[in-house]
C-alpha cells in the first residue's frame, strides 16, 4: 500500500490536495510593505478587553499600511461554542468602530475571496494538509485513549518531566501502515499526530515585532494537528489559513508565545514563510497588594459590551486603549487636538513589551475629558440613545424637554474651560437631574448661614430674569450686607468673624434652596433657565 493510500484510508473524502488549495488562494495584490492581518476569536462568550486592544492593534496597522485586516472564526472547539457567538463578537467590536476588510459578516456569511473564514467550514482544507504530511510520514494516526494520556501526564509530572507526547511517550510514533490499519478495522478511535522531526536540545530564535529576538528550545512534541472530530488543532489551522489568506503579521496576546517553536516548525516543514509575530503583553488590574491579569471571571470591566453599559464613549475607551498600545501616543494628542487618535501612526517598537496595569480612573478622566467637549446636542443624542436602552424614566424627560435638555447641558460647555462632571453617559442624568421637577427631591443640609430671609428677599426684591450676568451678581452683592454677609470675598477674608460669610456664601445659600447642591455649574444660568416661577416654588420648599 502506498502513502498516498494509506492516508486516503485514514482521512477519507478529502476533494482536494493541497497543491491544488494552494492554487485556489492566490497572492494578494497589494503595497509594498503592506500588513495583511487577522483577528481570530472564538465564539464561546463575550469579546474581552484584550481582545478590542489585539483587534485594535491590528487594524491600525492593516489600515495605516493600506494592507488587509480579516475576521477569522476559531471554532473548532464545537463544545464551547454560544448561540450567535459570530454575531455577537462581530457587534461588539463594531461597537468600537472597529470593521474587516474581509472575513465573516454573520454565523454562515462572509466577503473576501480567501474564505470560508469559520474554521469548522474549511475542514477539507486541513485535512488535505494533513494527508500532505501522512505521505511523507511526517503525520501519523494515534490510538491512545484519555485514560492512556492521563496516566502519561501523571507520570511526567511525578517524574518532573515535561509534559506532552514525545519520544519515548509517543507510542503509536513508528506504528506500521499493517498495525494502524489492524487497528483502524477493529474499529479503534484515533487522532493524527505531527510526527516532530526536532530535537529538544537545539534552539530556535524567532524574531518577535514587540519583543524583539526570543530564543527558545526546538520542539519535539508530536503534536495533534487532526482531532477525533475531523477538525484542526489551533496549533494546525494557524498554519494552514495564516499561510493560505496569505496573512503577513500575526497580532495576538502573549498566552500564544510558549507555542511559537511549533509554529514556526510547521512554517519551516511545509517551506512556507514565517509570518511576523507580534506578541501583545495582557493588560493587568491590581488586586490588593499583588497584580495579576484582567479576568473574565473576577472583573466585569472584562467584558467590553461593559463599558457601554456604563455609557463610556466609545472613542474614550479607543483613546485609552491607544496609550496603553504605543508609548508615544499620549505625547502626540496632547499636540493634535483637532485630529483623532486614527490620525496616529503606530510603531511595534513603541508596543509596550511588558503588561500594562488597567486603569479605570484614567479611563474615566479620558472619558470627562472628551465629553466635555462634545457640543451639547451631540451629548443630548448620546443621553437620549444610552437612556433609551437602560434608564426609561430619564429617557421619558430628555425627550419631553429637548430644547430645554440641550440648553441645560450647554451650560459652561462653549468657553475656553469646559465642565469636566460629566464623565460617562450614564451619569448624565446625575450631574443634571435636579434641573427637572420630576426628578428634584433634594435632601437638605443645615447650615447657620443658610436664610430663610434672605432667600424671601432675594426672589421677591432682586432676581430679574432679564438681567444680564454682572448686574445679576452686583444685585446679590448690594443685597450681602443686609443680612450679614460680605460684598466681597477679601473682605471676608480679612475678618470673618465680622460677617456669616462671604458673597460666595450668600450664593451658595441660592444654589442649595433651587438645586439642592453645594456644587453645581454656573448659577446665573441655572437660575435663567429654570425661571422666577420655579425658583420661588424651590425657595419655598426649601
């Protein structure tokens, strides 16, 4: 029996070869010097931090060097798989703005002519490069049970050796086409192996993009590259569709480094070209006195549909994510404020080697910072679209009470120092919510300058509407003396046993009575937009 038959035997139903795949996925015409990248999930649960910044990181530098990024579907491990997983992971990181050129666009669609761009739909594919390597007795089908391997591994462990099957371990490595066909008739389970040529004791040295020069052991394991369900391995289908799409940088987390002497061997027994590695460091939280990586489990900002749930901005959340991908980045917005950060041309020598802490009080200060300068009707929109999905109630006033909602917002955002208190959309209605009698239910705090009188006086003697800031503020200071508190602050100042406080006291004593806060944004235009007939309703109930 020949090779060529043999693995027709234990791969049958293959259509084509690989030669023949090889043909069918062409060279890309592209710029030199472009980056074809990929971004490749697994459908098992939501997109995680790490995996918005790897898929960030690649389509920068795809878009910036007029190359390709991909979405390519890991999902071969059919038991972890979610209901919509592929539309859910292609949701989320449109959330972010974040878009392929190519790849899958639903569960069963996709665009691109280097497809199907979902594993589980290229299983010919792998095994037509499986059958490649059985013909030349680099691959070989193994019958070890899960009870077989089990005891290996304990065995290896007890022995303190490494772990995997390899040398002596590697039982079925030199079966005979008669003994594995024996077998294959007696209807035994079996997998297929790579049969490593490597040795242990050599090195191999691969260049990484972020990390420079890494050198590590050759591999010798035999690993699997065909499972039991027909399938690849991620270890063979990252050879297989990274060659075949013609990928020509392959970005991903640091989980993946241990892995690269296996995977530069396949690269280098098929004769392909390696791709460049870029090897992201994971991003970590401070947990108490140590540090330790973001969590699924442990940390709902994992999660990136979290951050819309706490109505962060998107571009907020891709600004901060861009200091923590290049160093230099911070530096560079600081002195482009009219472009956006896709106007930033990143480096991997700039990519940070070692992982980067998350830091969710810098998140938040991004976050103040851009919203602050959004023009109030754009921060309305985004009010109005965030409180729709989680907060009825406020979504019910904002659209009740448009003009007057804008106006509100645009109190102190089109001057030279915009109000910073507004640092997501979900606490929109916080910083604003006593702007609305439905919402204003103040709890007052006692204060021995805090006047009846002077409130009574002030609403019937003083306010105007129709005064202008200054005369309004000089109103308020003619009227301090009257019941014990300075004109000015620095007359205050000077001897303030004098005095129950200052013109900035006596304002505060205004501001409580119609907001019910020590702090808000400028009184003048609160007290303008809420008029004399609802103030006076506030300075009564107070």
């Amino acid at each position: 029996m020949t090779k060529r038959e043999y693995a027709d035997i234990l791969l049958p139903g293959v259509n084509h070869t690989k030669e023949e795949y090889e043909e069918m996925y062409k060279d890309r015409d592209l710029p030199e010097g472009a980056i074809v990248t990929r971004f490749a999930p697994s459908p098992t649960g939501f997109v995680h931090i790490g995996g918005l910044l790897s898929s960030f990181i690649a389509r920068k530098f795809a878009k910036q060097t007029e190359g390709v990024m991909l979405l390519r579907i890991e999902d071969t491990d059919q038991k972890r798989l979610v209901e919509n997983g592929v539309s859910k992971i292609i949701e989320d990181l449109k959330s972010f703005n974040i878009t392929f050129d190519e790849g899958a666009t639903g569960e069963e669609e996709y665009i691109g002519n280097y497809g199907p761009y979902v594993q589980s739909k290229r299983k010919d594919i792998y095994q037509a490069f499986a059958k490649y390597l059985i013909e030349r007795d680099l691959a070989y089908p193994c019958f070890m049970s899960e009870e077989e391997l089990e005891e290996i591994r304990k065995g290896q462990e007890e022995a303190k050796a490494r772990i995997g099957v390899y040398g002596k371990y590697a039982k079925y490595r030199d079966i005979t086409i008669e003994e594995a066909l024996e077998k294959i008739n007696n209807g035994e389970k079996y997998i297929i192996r790579f049969k490593s040529p490597g040795n242990f004791d050599n090195k191999v040295v691969v260049d990484d993009a972020i990390r420079g020069k890494l050198e590590f052991p050759e591999n010798d394991i035999d690993i699997v590259i065909i499972k039991g369900d027909g399938l690849p391995t991620y270890h063979f289908a990252h050879l297989v569709d990274d060659h075949l799409m013609k990928v020509t940088h392959v970005i991903r987390g640091d989980e993946w480094v241990s892995s690269l002497p296996t995977h530069v061997q396949l690269f280098d027994i098929f004769g392909y070209k390696r791709p460049t590695y870029a090897h992201i460091s994971p991003l970590m939280k401070k947990d108490g006195e140590t540090v330790r990586k973001i969590s699924k489990r442990k940390d709902p900002e994992s999660a990136v549909s979290y951050y819309h749930e706490q109505g962060i901005p998107t571009d907020a959340v891709m600004i901060y994510l861009m200091t923590i991908a290049n160093s230099n980045f911070e530096e560079w917005y600081e002195t482009n404020k009219d472009k956006s950060y896709m106007d930033f041309e990143m480096s991997f020598d700039k990519v940070s080697a070692s992982g980067a802490l998350f830091d969710m009080d810098k998140l938040y200060n991004i976050s103040k910072n851009y919203i602050s300068t959004m023009k109030a009707e754009d921060l309305y929109d985004k009010a109005v679209e965030y409180a729709n999905e989680f907060d009825k109630e406020f979504y019910e006033l904002l659209t009740k009470y448009k003009d007057y909602s804008i106006n509100v917002l645009n109190i102190e955002r089109e001057v030279e120092r915009p109000r910073k208190d507004i640092e997501s959309y979900s606490n929109v209605r916080r910083e604003i919510d006593y702007m609305y009698d439905e919402l204003f239910n103040p709890v007052y705090e006692k204060k021995d300058f805090y006047l009846k009188e002077l409130l009574e006086y002030y609403i019937d003697n003083v306010y105007d509407e129709n005064d202008d800031k200054q005369t309004w503020f000089n109103k308020i200071k003619e009227m301090c003396p009257k019941f014990g508190f300075a004109s000015e602050t620095k007359e205050y100042k000077a001897s303030p046993d004098s005095f129950k406080g200052s013109v900035a006291h006596a304002c505060e004593v205004i501001r409580v009575a119609v907001t019910g806060r020590v702090q808000t944004p400028d009184l003048y235009e609160i007290l303008k937009l809420l008029g004399k007939f609802r103030i006076k309703e506030r300075i009564e109930k107070f």
